[in-house]
C-alpha cells in the first residue's frame, strides 16, 4: 500500500523535474496513479490533496519548495 510519504516524496520530484507543479495537475496525477483516497473536496470546494500527504510534504521538501497561493501552484525556492 502506498504511504503519504512516498506520495511526497513523488511530489518533490515532480516539481524538481518540472520546476513547478499547479495543485489541479498534483491533485489529478496523484489520483490517477495513487487512488483516489488521496484527495478530497476542501471547505472552498477546490479538489486538494489528503492532509497527510500535505504533512509529509511540507517535512520532505525542508523549505526548498514554495507555494503560490494566489495562483495555486508549487516551484522550487530560488
């Protein structure tokens, strides 16, 4: 079974590969290739990912990952 910190660590590299990932894309990839236990709808109606995986992210990437939260999408710090 796949964990929350395999799916972080996923979406690091991801962003590393792309240099920046929208939420919409992550939210879409992580459902398709992870299951969709991993997402939800949040309290403004957006599809966002699971609150663990988010945790386990937030721990991985050590500050070399920002968001952008009024366009939604994750890049790496300069």
């Amino acid at each position: 079974m796949t964990t929350a910190e395999e799916i972080a660590d996923w979406l690091i590299g991801q962003i590393r590969t792309r240099a920046r990932v929208s939420q919409e894309e992550a939210v879409a990839e992580i459902r398709e290739q992870f299951g969709p236990e991993w997402v939800h709808e949040n309290e403004r109606g957006h599809t966002a990912i699971h609150k663990d995986v988010l945790k386990s992210f937030r721990r991985a990437h050590k500050g070399a990952v920002q968001w952008d939260r009024d366009r939604r999408f994750w890049s790496l710090t300069e």
